[in-house]
C-alpha cells in the first residue's frame, strides 16, 4: 500500500532527533536498574522510570507527527484512504 514501507521516509535531522533521545533513554535505563541493583529508594526508582515513560512519550509523539507529514500525507495523496483507519487504529492503541 504504502511508498513508506519501501525505504527511507523520514528526514536525516528526524532520525537523528529519535536516536538521539533513544539512547538517552537507553542510559535511563540502564541508571533505573542499576539503582536496583543498589538497593535505592524505591521512590527515587520509581521517579526515574516515570521520567522514562515521559522520554518515552515524547518519542512517540515525534515519531506520530513525523508519521502523520510524511507516510499518511503521502498515502493519502495516492488515493490511499485506509491510511486514516491505519492511524485512527494507532492511536487507539497509543491511548490504551
């Protein structure tokens, strides 16, 4: 259906920005069970996953507006409807 699952669809600077809060995320982690590991606070732990889960949203909401201009915009202007039931499908499960 898609142009975008045939190659590369996103900007460099796009890519660059996900990767780069990936791996800081990526550290996050690896500090959060290393805090286990220690025996820290838990409350201290538990901060630093929702500081995670936060990263982790902001990536996702990234990724979706890069999505949305660049594979749906695409789709669509092919005449691929079922793009919008693709991404309607999506955010139910993002808002589960």
């Amino acid at each position: 259906m898609a142009s975008c699952h045939q190659g590369p669809h996103h900007s460099e600077e796009v890519k660059r920005v996900l990767l780069t809060r990936l791996k800081r995320i990526e550290g996050q982690i690896r500090g959060i069970s290393r805090m286990i590991e220690e025996d820290q606070y838990c409350d201290d732990i538990l901060n630093q996953i929702t500081a995670v889960r936060s990263a982790l949203a902001g990536v996702q909401e990234k990724l979706l507006i890069a999505h949305l201009r660049s594979c749906v915009s695409e789709q669509i202007r092919q005449g691929h409807g079922e793009a919008i039931d693709e991404v309607a499908q999506t955010l139910r499960r993002m808002l589960k």
